[in-house]
C-alpha cells in the first residue's frame, strides 16, 4: 500500500482552504450587491454644511448646484445646526433644495439646533433627521425695531431726513414709528409667515 505524502496532503488541504474562502468572498460580494443595487463602488453622499445665522445663500446653493451636477454623487445630505437667519436667504437655499430633488435623494440631518429659517430649509428635503434633544421648529417670523428718539433728546442730538417716498425711513430708530407703518410691516410679516407655514405643510 502506497504511502501518502505530507506535503502533498497539506497542499491539497490548504488548496481546499484557498478555493473555500475565495468563493465565500465572492459570494458576498454578490449578495451585497443585489442588495444595495443603488450604491454601487464609488458612489458618493454630498454633505453640505449650514451652521450658525443664515445671512448668505450663496456658498450653500454653490455646494448644492456642485453635488447636483456630479453624477458620481447619489445622495446630498444637509447638515443643519442653525437657529435660523435672513428670510431672503433661507428662502432661496429652501428653493435650491426643492430643485435638487429632481435628481438626487436629499436628506436633512438635524443638529442641536434647526429653528425658525434652518427648519425652513429642512423642510424643502425628501426626509428630515432629527435627534431626540435637537431643539427645533419656531414657525415664525419676527422684525425688531429701536426707538432711541428721547435719549437723542435729552443728548441734545437733532436729525434730519431727506426723503423721496412716505415710508423710505419706515423702521428708523429716530422717531417713534405711525399706525399706517406698524399695519404695513405687519402685512409684510404674515405674508412670510404664510409662505414658511406653506413650506412646511408641503415638506
């Protein structure tokens, strides 16, 4: 009876081991695949950050238009930690927003913060995340103004205005504000709160 030889028995065995572990690898790979059949390699996620007062839309849209136009980029996620900002501002990222869903999954990820014009924002995304203690919402618009008019008084200041229409200084700090002005701002501001109410039943 033959004997068998050592090393030619470990090789076998270790072959065996080899052809075992690489069809598992590529079994793996192929069940990966099926299941997650829209995130292939190199695939990305576009994260934009928008932190601390909204005042400028621009460098935010510019991000936005950038990981809309990449076609390697699948998703964009919006990272919000924002106590809100300018209306003019939030409204125009809120829009950028609304048009990059057209071709791309947009996620909101709410920080500590996502109040007043970052929840505006949110809101213009397919899904919204937020973390248990993520303070949030505050729908709603407010304007301030000062009135400095009787301590100018008693410093002996005196102002002059030069003005070509009946409300070009309306808001000025230097004379206390008429009736016809207060329902004229207030108009203004129902009629943005309207369009963030709007925003938010359509989010």
């Amino acid at each position: 009876m033959m004997k068998k030889h050592p090393v030619l028995v470990g090789l076998i065995v270790i072959g065996v081991i080899l052809i075992v572990f690489v069809g598992s690898i590529l079994l793996l790979t192929y069940m990966f695949r099926r299941e997650t059949p829209s995130f292939a390699l190199g695939d990305k996620v576009g994260v934009v950050e928008i932190t601390g007062v909204i005042s400028n839309s621009r460098e935010v849209i510019r991000q936005i238009k950038s990981f809309v136009s990449d076609g390697g980029v699948k998703a964009i996620v919006l990272r919000i930690d924002s106590p809100g900002g300018g209306v003019g501002a939030s409204q125009e990222i809120y829009r950028e927003v609304i048009k990059a869903r057209r071709s791309k999954k947009v996620v909101a990820s709410l920080g500590g913060v996502a109040a007043s014009g970052g929840y505006y924002v949110a809101c213009g995304a397919d899904e919204i995340v937020a973390n248990p203690g993520t303070i949030t919402g505050s729908i709603g618009v407010v304007m301030q103004f000062a009135n400095i008019e009787e301590l100018l008084k008693k410093i002996g200041y005196k102002g002059y205005v030069i003005k070509s229409g009946p409300h070009k200084d309306i808001g000025s700090p230097f004379r206390e504000m008429t009736q016809e002005e207060r329902i004229l701002l207030q108009e203004v501001i129902d009629t943005v709160h309207r369009q963030f109410i709007r925003a938010v039943a359509e989010g």
